[in-house]
C-alpha cells in the first residue's frame, strides 16, 4: 500500500510519548523516497501515455500524485517533529546532550542541534548586560534562597559566591544557594531534598 | 523610559542609599522621556509577562522595558556586593532579584517559544510591517528567528526535500507550519473602559452584538476580539 513506510516512521514517533527521542530511522526515511521517485517515474511515463490518448490514466495518475503528496507530508512531520523533540533537549539537558541521545540522532540533526545552541547563545548573551542571562535557568519561581541538596555522583569543588568552596561527594549533603544549584540539578549531579 | 531615585524595596531605603550610584540620579529635567519609579518598572515588566503568557499570538517586543529591568538588576547586583554579609537585608534583596529575574526569564523564553513555533508567520508579519507600526521582534529576536528558518529550511531540503521529485521540493513554510489560533478564548481584566466593542459569536445564527466593558469588570472572550486592547493596555489578560 503506498505511503506505509512513511506513515510508519510518524507512527512510531507518534508511539514514543513524553519528548522521548527513538532512534534516527534512516533506512526507513530512504525507503519512503525511494518510494516516491518510483512513484513519480510511473507517472513520468504515463502522462506522456495519456497525453497522447490514453485519459483513462488520468485518475491513475492524480491518486499517484496524491500518495506522492501523502508521503511528502509524512516525511516533513517525521522530520520536523523530531527537530522539536531534539530542541526541547537543549532546554532540559544543557548545551551537551548525553550520549545515549546523541546516538539516536542522525549527524545532520546534530547539526542542526549545534547551529541550535548557537543562535540562541547569541541571543542570550545579547539580551540582559555584559554576561547576557542565562534563559535556561530560573525555570521555577524561586520559593526559597537556600535549599538542601544531597550530591548524586562525585562532582569536586564547588565554590559558591562569598569564596567558600564545598565538596561534593556522592551522598553528601549540603544548604546551597538555589540559584548555583539549579544547573547541577539538572544534569543530575545533585538532588533537591524535599522535606 | 527611564526608572526613578527610589528604593526598590519600600521599607529598605537605607540599602539603596548606602548603595550610592545604585539609584538613577535625574536631574535632567528638561528630558522628555517618561520616569518610572522602580516599583512601576516591575509592574510593567509584570504586566507584559502575563499579557505574553497568555496571548495565542507573539505581541509587540518592550525593548525599553527589558533594559530597564536589566540595569536595575545590575544595580541590585552591586549593592548587595557591597553589603555587609550576615546582614538581614541582604537575604531580602537577594530574594526581590531572584524573583525579578525569573519574571524577566520567563518572559522572554514564553517569546522564545512563540518565535519558534510560529516562525514562519512571525517573519512574515515582520516583513510586511508599515512604515512607522511597533515591531513584535527585537533586533536580536529577529536575528534568532532568521536563524532559526534558515537552519530548519537547510536541514529539511538536505534531508529530504532534495531526494523528492522535482516538482516536490519546494515546500511552503507558511502554508504548513500551523499559525496562531487567535479564536482561542481568553481571561481579561479591564484597565481603561471601552465601549461598543464588536463580538462576533461562533454561531452563525447569532448575530454580531456590542458590548461595553466596564473598568475593573473581568471577562472570558474570544482573544481576536479584543487583540488591539492588549495592544493599546486597556486590558491586562489574567
């Protein structure tokens, strides 16, 4: 049935809820341009077939011309929608993305993630003074100036703003400032205790 | 615009003053400009925060406000570094510039997200503006959202749009990237009074009918109605 490659690759995208990224279905995506240059070579050749008479093909020729539109669209919303996906990434995970997603993503789509980055480097170190601000923290209103954190992994040295360094070793807790915290919590070094 | 001599925490007046050139002096008097206390500044910031998260559409960029915010948290910034540690007051503006960031953080990434969804169509508008009529994009937003075209375009023409047949490798942005849904409904509060605004009901049975909207007075309507009062400020969207 024409078009099932392409619907294929949305479907399953559409399967993996919550931003989640699959892997990049390259083979798939060749298949469904493959695909569609089989379905343009036939309707090449007939339309020169029903110009010179045959206008039964004419209705064969449109529904072809339709699938090929079908798997067009398919095709940009697979694409498009994972561009989405990959650009949520820069919000939640930082500028340098786990390895287990970059491998999901095809190297054009890493491109696009780097000139990604960029652009809205720029744009942040434009808006708000000489350093720029930083859009991708204060995510949260701010409830509290220090909240306790308990430290997931080894990190090191962290110096805070009055000079005093604190040591973050796996499992240690400590009262930090929520503002030098939130980068940390979100690449998952440390773990905002609730009490 | 620029933010008058006053502290920016009412009862803290003495931080602001040891804080010296922390405060704007103004005494230019013969400046046209119009001179907005700090506490008026984050009002506006405020204002513009909520109108944008809650407007389908991207609105008019507030150049003049986001700079004014900026310096003034520099200059909170100063003063608390030249505080005493361990005094109480610091906690408290400490506390006052984390929360102003955040509004102004929140504001500009709800912009963000906006230019980025709607990209097409928001360059487009900005392309046919007047002569004259307020922009919805800062120079550097309008960089961002050029960027932002050129490299999803690039991306989707090496990727597939090159491999199709001829006559399908030009896609039009405009016409498939989805545009703002200016019916969507919206809460409003009214500032100014207006008179004789023209609703226009879903049902075609109904026919179109004007109301009065009464200062203070808050409503449920349909965004696209009332789109020029946002604009103007007549109304604050809640």
């Amino acid at each position: 049935m024409a078009g099932e490659r392409a619907v294929g690759l949305v479907r399953e995208l559409h399967r993996a809820a919550g931003g989640h990224l699959p892997p990049f279905r390259a083979e798939g995506l060749r298949q469904a341009l493959e695909e569609m240059r089989a379905l343009y070579e036939r309707n090449q050749a007939d339309v020169s077939e029903a110009k010179s008479g045959r206008t039964d093909l004419i209705f064969l020729i449109r529904f072809r011309h339709c699938c090929l539109l079908r798997n067009q669209r398919c095709i940009l919303a697979y694409l498009y929608d994972r561009l989405l996906r990959i650009r949520a990434l820069r919000w939640e995970y930082g500028s340098v993305l786990p390895n287990t997603i970059q491998f999901h993503m095809s190297a054009e789509e890493v491109e696009w993630f780097n000139r990604y980055k960029k652009s809205l480097a720029t744009y942040m170190r434009s808006v708000g003074g000489e350093e720029g601000l930083d859009l991708t923290q204060d995510i949260k209103p701010p409830k509290t100036l220090y909240i306790e954190v308990r430290c997931l992994r080894d990190y090191g040295e962290f110096e805070i703003d009055d000079g005093t360094t604190v040591l973050l070793k796996k499992n240690s807790q400590h009262f930090l400032p929520r503002w030098k915290c939130e980068q940390l919590i979100r690449q998952g070094v440390l773990e905002h205790i609730l009490s | 615009m620029r933010v008058g001599a006053q502290p920016l925490a009412g009862g803290f007046g003495g931080m602001a003053a040891a804080g010296g050139e922390g405060t704007e002096g103004d005494s230019d008097g013969g400046s046209e400009e119009l001179v907005l206390t700090p506490a008026q500044l984050i009002h506006s910031l405020e204002q513009a925060w909520l109108n944008e998260k809650f407007a389908p559409e991207l609105l008019e960029s507030k150049p003049e406000i986001i700079e004014c915010v900026v310096e003034q948290l520099d200059h909170m910034e100063e003063n608390l570094k030249r505080a005493k540690r361990g005094d109480l007051k610091v906690s408290v503006h400490r506390m006052e510039i984390e929360r102003i960031r955040y509004v102004l953080s929140s504001y500009l990434r709800c912009r963000l997200v906006k230019i980025e969804k709607f990209f097409p169509h928001v360059l487009e508008k900005e392309k046919s503006r007047a002569e004259g009529e307020p922009s919805i994009l800062s120079p550097e937003e309008f960089a961002f959202a050029k960027e932002y075209m050129a490299n999803t375009e690039t991306y989707l023409k090496n990727v597939a749009l090159k491999h199709m047949p001829p006559n399908l490798q030009k896609v039009s942005l405009l016409k498939s990237v989805p545009k703002p849904n200016l019916d969507s409904f919206v809460f409003l509060r009214v500032l100014e009074r207006q008179e004789n605004i023209l609703v226009q009901p879903e049902m075609d049975e109904q026919r179109d009918y004007t109301i009065d909207l009464e200062e203070g007075s808050q409503h449920l309507i349909r965004y696209k109605t009332i789109a020029p009062l946002v604009a103007s400020g007549a109304v604050q969207l809640i």
